[in-house]
C-alpha cells in the first residue's frame, strides 16, 4: 500500500474511533544529500536505508552509506557530498534480476585476512545475498573511493535453494548487523514472508562469506481479543514481512519491525532467536481490509475497525535503530511511516514508549516523509554533530524536479531531537563506543 494511502486511512481511523492523535515534536535537519530519482535518467535510484561508519583517525571525516536499490550504493560524507558510488551487480542473464540493494549495516572491527577491518553489510534483494564492503580509513584521509567489496565468489543465496527461486524475488530484504566478541552476525529477513535468519560472517581467504546460525518464523496471522481471527494486510500470495530492524549490542537484543504489525523484541542467546514479544501494534492492527486488484492495493474497513491497534505507529512500521546511553538507558527509535514521524521507546525495562517527533522544514533542508530507514549514533562526530548523529531516509525530497519523485537523506543533530521534547531525552556521547561495543 502507498504511504499516502495509509496517511489517508489513518486519519480516517482516528476520526471513526474519536482517538486523538499524537502530538510529535518538531525537529529540523542540518544537512541532506543529493536527491535521487527512479527513472531511467536517475538510474533507477530510489534511497531506502542509511549507516553510519565512525573514522578512527578522524570522527569528523566519518561517512553515511546509504541504499540505492536498483541503482546500488552511495556514500557521503558529514556534509551530504557524495563520495562514491557503487553500482549493484548486472544481472547474471537474459532473464535473471539484477541486483538490488535494500538495507545496509556497518560492523567495525572484523579481522579478515589477517587485518581487522571495518564493513558495510548490504542486503542484496535483486540477487538474494549478502554483500560486504571493506571501508579504508587510508582511502577516506587520502581523498579516495573508501569502500571495496569483498564478498566472497562463494557466497550463496540466503533464503534461496535456487537461482531459478532467487528469481522469485522472497529474498534479502532488511538487514541488522552486530558483533559477538570476535565474531560478526547479520539478521536478515525475507521479502514477502514473515522469516528472519541469522548468519554468521566468514572469512574466506580474505573475503566474506557467511553461513547460517538461526530462523525464526514470526506470526502471519493473530488472534485477536473478541476471538476473531486476522491477517495482515498484503498483496495475493505475500504475508506480513519485516523490514527495519536494530540491534541492541549491549544486551543483545533484537527489535523487528513487521510492517503491518508492529515492533517485536526478540532475545539473542548465544546466536539463537529467543522467544518473540509484540512491544507495540501499528494503529491499523486487527482491521478489517479488502485488496483492491485493479489498484493492487490493500484498503482498510476502518468502519469495522475493532479497536485494537496500538497508538503511536502508523502502517508501515519501518527504520528502526537503537541509541545507547550509560547503564542500559537509551532508546529505540521507530519510523511511523504512515504519518511521517519517529516513535520513541525506553531501551531498557518493558520499552515504555516516551513520544514522538518529525523532522520538519527548515531553512535548510525540506521535512522528512514516508521514512524507510535510519541510523543514529551517539558519538560526537566532529563540528557539525559534536553530540551525535541521526540521518533518516525521506522519501519525498523537495524541491522536485518537475513530475520526477526525489528521495534522499537527512542528517540531524541528536542534541536537537533530545532538546525538542518537554522532558529532554538524554545526551550521552561517552558511555558507548559503536567501535567496541562489547
């Protein structure tokens, strides 16, 4: 469904069930990246998901490594200049798809080849595997194209028993990435299904291969309160897939946003899935929908809307990403796509949810809508975010350019979304090194 469909149907809910909306806090971006267009002339770029890579030599000269989809991968640094661009693989025949890069992670610290080095894990949807780039801290100092892939020859598909099913497209869809002591881990889910699996990074002669340690098949349909039975809204033959995800390094934790679902918290326990737990609901949860094929959308009954949904996420929940402060504290932030805000959660205890905000106009950048992805770092990174880092995927840039639809990137200063809420939420650039987080 479109996400100005789904702003249309939550407004739609709130005025059938009388709830009143949330009220969001307004903060604005410092900087945004060059927009990107999805046709031909734009190379069929379409910005979805955004990481953040911390410079050991120099925080300041870190860099933003956003998707691209079918157009691949670029990479920015703090100010929004593009530095390189990566282009997802060519199709391996006439009638096989090309690559198509959906989500991407960053793991500093993997020792590959006898050197520990930093990546940027990417899901590769088109062709179902996981791709790795090396990122060269030389290479950004020297003024250089700083990623290279290594990705092993060998790499299988991840959910794939086939090249023929690759071509199904129930593939690599989003992507997580965290370490274990010496070793690295991607979750990863599957388009179109409700499956995520955890893999293990690999070093093969000083590429990256990775085999699979766990998978977890969250619900496809629930039980509601009055006994009736529900299924999420979805196109003929797909069901309710995952695509943000974070994890929380410290207690291992992985939170998944389904997106006509909600927000699950799932325990790793020694490289397993634990048991799932529903934290949050989106707003449309338990409604009624029919599929519209000629529109080949799915449309809610909000006049039989049951009423038990949650109140701070409308469909598609999305961008999920962990901000880490001293003694477990912090948050879990999550796109509320549906309404164009991010909902912000208590990292520790039962994730108490705190509010909400938006990144509005400014002088200048535009707002943020219909967000994918996001990534937020809580490290000072130089003179423009000397209290840490937030860059959201928006997926309306302005101004278009004529009937082209821009998206692109927008980075915001932690210390402006903190400040922005009646009870600041904490500033704590010290407690937490995303380099070393164990």
């Amino acid at each position: 469904m479109s996400a100005s469909a789904l702003s249309t149907l939550t407004a739609a809910l709130l005025m059938v069930t009388g709830a009143s909306a949330p009220q969001p806090v307004s903060v604005s971006a410092r900087v945004e990246t060059p927009a990107v267009y999805d046709d031909e002339a734009g190379g069929n770029a379409d910005a979805d998901d955004p990481a953040v890579w911390i410079n050991p030599r120099d925080p300041g000269r870190s860099l933003v490594i956003g998707t691209l989809k079918e157009a691949g991968l670029d990479v920015y640094d703090l100010d929004g200049r593009r530095l390189q661009h990566i282009a997802a693989p060519a199709a391996p025949g006439e009638d096989a798809a090309r690559g198509r890069f959906n989500n991407v992670d960053v793991v500093h610290g993997f020792e590959l080849g006898g050197r520990m080095t930093d990546l940027a894990l990417v899901s590769d949807r088109g062709r179902d595997r996981i791709r790795a780039y090396a990122i060269d801290p030389a290479a950004v100092a020297a003024g250089r194209p700083p990623l290279k892939d290594v990705t092993a020859a060998n790499a299988a598909p991840v959910f794939s028993a086939s090249e023929t099913e690759v071509d199904d497209q129930r593939t690599a869809y989003g992507l997580a990435a965290f370490t274990d002591d010496d070793n690295a881990y991607v979750v990863v889910s599957r388009r179109s299904e409700t499956r995520v699996r955890m893999l293990r990074l690999e070093d093969r002669g000083g590429r990256i291969g990775y085999k699979t340690e766990d998978t977890l098949d969250l619900p496809g349909s629930f039980t509601l309160p009055n006994g009736k039975s529900w299924t999420p809204c979805a196109d003929p033959g797909d069901h309710a897939q995952v695509e943000g995800m974070t994890v929380d390094q410290e207690r291992h934790v992985l939170y998944a946003a389904q997106e006509d679902v909600g927000l699950w918290r799932i325990d790793l326990d020694d490289e397993e899935f634990g048991r799932p737990r529903l934290i949050d609901r989106v707003r449309e949860y338990g409604t009624p929908w029919t599929y519209d094929a000629e529109e080949e959308e799915c449309v809610n009954d909000t006049s039989h809307d049951p009423g038990f949904g949650g109140e701070h996420l409308s469909a598609d929940a999305e961008g999920a990403t962990i901000y880490h402060a001293a003694d477990g504290k912090g948050y879990l932030l999550a796109s509320s796509q549906g309404d164009n805000t991010f909902a912000v959660y208590e990292r520790q205890g039962r994730n108490a949810y705190l509010g909400s905000f938006a990144v509005t106009d400014s002088a200048a950048t535009d707002g943020v809508q219909h967000s994918d992805g996001a990534a937020v770092v809580n490290v000072p990174l130089g003179r423009s975010f000397p209290k840490g880092l937030l860059v959201t995927h928006d997926g309306e840039a302005a101004p278009a350019d004529g009937d082209r639809e821009g998206t692109n990137f927008k980075f915001t200063r932690w210390d402006s979304v903190a400040g922005a809420f009646r009870q600041p939420l904490t500033v704590d650039t010290k407690s937490f090194d995303p380099r070393d987080p164990d």
